[in-house]
C-alpha cells in the first residue's frame, strides 16, 4: 500500500485559471479516495454546525462625533477679538464666555435698539390716550386706528432690533440693562451654546474677524459615532440593531445606519454605529477595529478556517461524498474567531466536510483538473 499512496504524496499544486472557473460550476469532480488513503494523507471530516449569531471582526473603523453634537461658534459681527478665555481640548460649560469681540457695528446696533425702544415706549403711550379719547367720544374711529397701526409698527421695529442684538450673542438680561442703564457696551461675549470639548480654536487675541468667520468649534464627546467600513456582500446582511464593539477599549454599541453607496476602490460600504458604553478613552479621528455582529440564516454554519480552500476571490469546502470528496462553493457572511460562517443552499447539519488534510484534497484537485484539461486538448488536436 505504501508504494500505491507516492503517486498521491507527489502531486502537483498548480492550479489554472481555468480550473477555479470549473469550479464553480455545480459539476465539479467527485475526488474518489480510499479511508486508507485519506488517513495516509491526514484527512479528516466532521459533520456541521448551525452558526447561531456570526461575528464580523477587525473592520476598519473610524471615531466620530455625531453631527447634532457639534456646534460651530462664528462671530455675529465684524470686529476684532480682544480676548480668548479658553483652548482646544478644554471641556466647556454652556454658556461659558470662549472670547471676548469689540466691535463698532455692536455699538450702531445698539444705538438703534435703543431707538426703537423709545419710539416702541411712545407710540404705546399714543395709543393708551387715544384710546380713552375715543371711549369718552372726543376722539373719531379712525384716529384711533392709525395710532393703533403706529403702535404695532413700533413694537415690531423693536422685536427686530432686539433679534439682532440676540443673534450678536447678547443675552436678554443684558438686553434690559441696557434698556435701563442706556449704556452702550462695545465689546461682547462670545458664548459657548453646549457643554462640551473645544475641538478647535480658529482664532487669536488681536485677530480682525469678519460676520460668520468660525471661531471655535465644539463638540459633545458623549455619545460617539463610530463608521466602519464594512465590505459591501456583508453590508447587505446587516440590520438596523445589530450589536457592535470595539474590543481594544471594551466599548459597546449599536448599528444605526448602513449606508447605500458602495466606494470605488475598497468596494466597502460605511456602517454607522452608536457606542453607548465604553466609549470614554476614544478620540474624534481615532482609527479602531471594530466587531459587528452579524445575523445567520437558517442554512448558516461555523467551520474551522483549515477547512477553507481559496481559489482566487472564491471560497471552498470539500465535502465527504460516497469514496471521496468534492469541491464545493460556498458563501462567507461572517467570522467568529479562528472559525468562519458560511452560507449554501447545498449544506445541511448532515453534511460532513473536510477539516484536516485539505492542503493535499487541494493538490489532488488540481492534478485532476490539469489531466482533465490534457485529455480536452488531446481530444481536439485528434479531430
């Protein structure tokens, strides 16, 4: 027996082009070997299991904020910047003063808040007497109808005014100071609308900014966004839901979007999650990897990765048949450690597969398949 199993051991490995695309087909050859045969080559099958939950490791990640926990502070009028009272990385509150502005434009707008104010306070005096003129009937109807036309006028010039002022960053205490005190500050604060990070300082003490140049931008750090670049065959098999971590750091969280366009080059799609713990040690622009779980169908199973033979971009396993073995495609949806789940519609718990020896299954595939292509190009040249 010794001398009939060399033929065996010495086989080639090549494989053809040609051989992957035969492969593919539901006609691929049954590889017939003896029990003696396979325990000589070290082939050993078992039968499969039902995957359960699949898990999809180490995919390239990025850390980022979400966008409704970002916040761009610019500056509500051309003025130069006096003072900066805080740096990127500081943790802000809201509210806080980030820097102070002098501006000349805040005086002119307050010079005409206060403007309005007045004509607000003496067309509602106007309209009070006129309106008890017209009760005592000194007074016609439609006196007291244009002094109510003027009232309303005046009043909403001063909503105006005071909306502008608001926009400035003014706050409405500040506001009745000034109507009280009819002083006319020329600097104002600069305050931070969350409580967060400050990511990036745009400007400096001294620094002449023009109406809606960015000052600061700020963000909060709590929760995070993670987008995980997924290849696209198991981005289509995810659901909203599907439970998500990053091991390096113990976070946790939850796929909340996946993404529709596929990127040219890496033929990855992005999946958007959102870690709900663990999240505190990452930093916006972090690059992780990430775990996604990954739902199984019913005609899913684990198998170890040495029962895995890679032909190209194609995956195979070889499946105990009769005497022998034979190629099968398979779909992969997902990885869980050292095994990978698979998918076909050809596989039931059943099915037994080759485990151990299918490097030399393998080998033997190919040789068969270069004397398989011999004897075709034989049979051509003979007619």
């Amino acid at each position: 027996m010794r001398t009939l199993l060399i033929p065996f051991l010495l086989l080639p490995l090549t494989l053809a082009m040609s051989h992957a695309s035969a492969a593919e087909t539901p006609a691929t050859p049954l590889l017939a070997i003896s029990a003696q045969q396979a325990n000589a080559l070290g082939v050993a099958s078992e039968r499969l299991s039902h995957a359960g939950n699949g898990l999809a490791s180490g995919l390239p990640a990025e850390v980022r904020i979400p966008n409704e926990q970002l916040r761009v502070v610019a500056a509500p009028l051309p003025g130069m910047v006096v003072a900066v009272d805080v740096a990127a990385g500081q943790t802000v509150k809201q509210g806080q003063t980030l820097a102070r502005l002098a501006s000349p434009s805040l005086l002119a707008a307050e010079r005409d808040f206060l403007q309005a104010a007045q004509s607000a306070h003496l067309a509602a005096q106007a309209a009070r007497r006129d309106e008890q003129l017209f009760s005592e009937g000194i007074i016609a109807e439609a006196r007291v109808q244009t002094t109510r036309a003027n009232h309303e006028q005046a009043a909403l010039a001063l909503a105006a005014r005071r909306a502008e002022l608001q926009l400035a960053g003014v706050s409405d205490g500040a506001l009745t100071a000034l109507a009280q005190q009819r002083r006319l500050p020329s600097e104002m604060l600069i305050s931070a609308p969350i409580a967060g990070i400050v990511l990036e300082q745009s400007v400096q003490p001294g620094q002449r900014v023009d109406a809606a140049a960015p000052l600061f931008r700020i963000g909060k750090l709590t929760p995070l966004w993670l987008e995980i670049e997924t290849p696209a065959a198991l981005a289509s098999t995810l659901r909203e839901g599907a439970a998500v971590s990053v091991p390096a750091v113990g976070a946790r969280g939850k796929v909340i979007n996946i993404g529709r366009q596929i990127s040219a080059g890496s033929q990855t799609v992005t999946v958007r999650a959102r870690l709900d713990a663990g999240g505190e040690t990452l930093s916006p622009g972090q690059r992780v990897a990430a775990d996604i779980d990954v739902p199984v169908r019913s005609d899913g199973f684990r198998v170890p990765q040495s029962a895995l033979v890679r032909i190209g971009g194609d995956a195979f396993v070889f499946v105990a048949e009769g005497a022998g073995y034979r190629p099968l495609a398979i779909k992969i949806v997902g990885q869980a450690g050292d095994q990978v789940i698979l998918q076909s519609a050809r596989l039931t718990p059943q099915t037994r597969i080759a485990i151990k020896g299918v490097a030399a299954l393998k080998s033997i595939w190919g040789s068969a398949a270069e004397s398989a292509s011999a004897a075709a190009g034989k049979a051509g040249e003979a007619k």
